[in-house]
C-alpha cells in the first residue's frame, strides 16, 4: 500500500523546492504531516496543489519560493515557520535580498482582514 504521509508523496516529486524541503531543518517544524494529522487525502491534495507550478514548469523555483514568501509575511496570514523554509529555499536558489524584501514589503502592505490582530 502507498505511503499517505506527505514526506512520501514529495520523495516522490522531482521539485527542486520539494528536495529543499526534505532537506530543511524547518520539516519537524512545518511538515504537512503535523499540519496535517491523520488527514491524508488534505495532505495529498496539498503536496499536489503546491507541485503544480514545479510540474508545469510555468513558474521558476526560485520564484515559486518568493510568492511563497510574500503569502506567508501577508497580515492576514503571518505564518513564520513557512516564511523562514521559503526564505531559506528561496536564498539557496538564488534569489537576490532585494527581492526578497520588495516581496515582503508588498505582502506587508496588503489589509489585515477583520479579527487578525
């Protein structure tokens, strides 16, 4: 029977970005399989919707990991442990600081939604 535990579906992807993540130290940290839990077909369908870009070849990896960056710095969701993970990743492809932080300040200039503090 096939593994569902995320790490498994991106063993199986050819990503540069998914290889990064194995790799990271920020996978105990921010892993599908503690988002996750016992959910597989969430954790599948995530590992799939987020190997879109890299399988479609439409977008870099390193841009790939700046979008991925600007979402997790936004007000609305200020996710840490992924803004590190795509900033590391996004340095060890290659971007440059100046768009890294062109990136975040763009994300940081979106409007909190109601309730988020």
């Amino acid at each position: 029977m096939e593994s569902t535990r995320p790490e498994s579906l991106c063993a199986k992807a050819t990503s540069v970005p998914c290889a990064i993540w194995l790799s990271s130290k920020a996978t105990s940290q921010a892993s599908p399989t503690r988002i996750f839990g016992s959910r597989p077909r969430a954790s599948r369908g995530f590992i799939r919707y987020g190997a879109i870009p890299s399988q479609t070849k439409q977008l870099e990896p390193v841009v790939k990991e700046i979008i991925s960056v600007a979402v997790d710095a936004t007000p609305t969701h200020r996710y840490m442990p992924g803004l590190r993970l795509h900033l590391a990743n996004a340095l060890t492809l290659g971007s440059g600081r100046r768009a890294l932080l062109e990136a975040i300040d763009i994300a940081a200039a979106a409007p909190a939604a109601p309730g988020v503090r």
